[in-house]
C-alpha cells in the first residue's frame, strides 16, 4: 500500500480522490497534476492494482473512490503502538 503511494505523483492523484467533494472524483477533475494523460491513467491503474481506489465507469468517464477500509488501515498501521 504504502509502495505506491511513495511515487510523487501517485500520492498526489490519491490526495485529491481522498479530499475531493462527495468522496469521488471523475479522472477530468483530477488529471491537472504536470503529467500527460496517458501517465494518470497508469499511475491510477496502480493505484487501484495495489488495492486504494476502485473506479467506476459512467459514460465517457471514469469516477474513482478510495477504499473506505484503506483510510482505516493507513491510519491503524501509522497509529504509535501502546508500549
């Protein structure tokens, strides 16, 4: 999990699904981060082969969605241990 997020780019793509209104984003809003769109698509594609997003089609777009329980386990792993 953490393996992909430690791209630049990969971290960024998740950042703006994760904060973006309603909980998802269409890949046109979230595109604009200094690669072409052909790199979004494949850092997007890792993202979801690593288990972070889930995508859904809807006409010409696709929306995608960060896996609730990911947030969870990103935050269990991070949380110190009770000594």
């Amino acid at each position: 999990m953490f393996k992909a997020l430690g791209d630049p780019v990969r971290l960024r793509l998740f950042s703006l699904v994760a904060s973006h209104a309603g909980g998802e984003a269409c890949v046109c809003d979230i595109s604009d981060v200094g690669v072409s769109q052909p790199t979004v698509s494949h850092h997007l594609k890792k993202l979801k082969e690593a288990g972070l997003l889930t995508s859904e089609r809807r006409g010409t777009w696709v929306y995608y969605r960060v896996e609730p329980a990911v947030l969870a386990s990103m935050g269990h792993l991070l949380t110190p241990a009770a000594p």
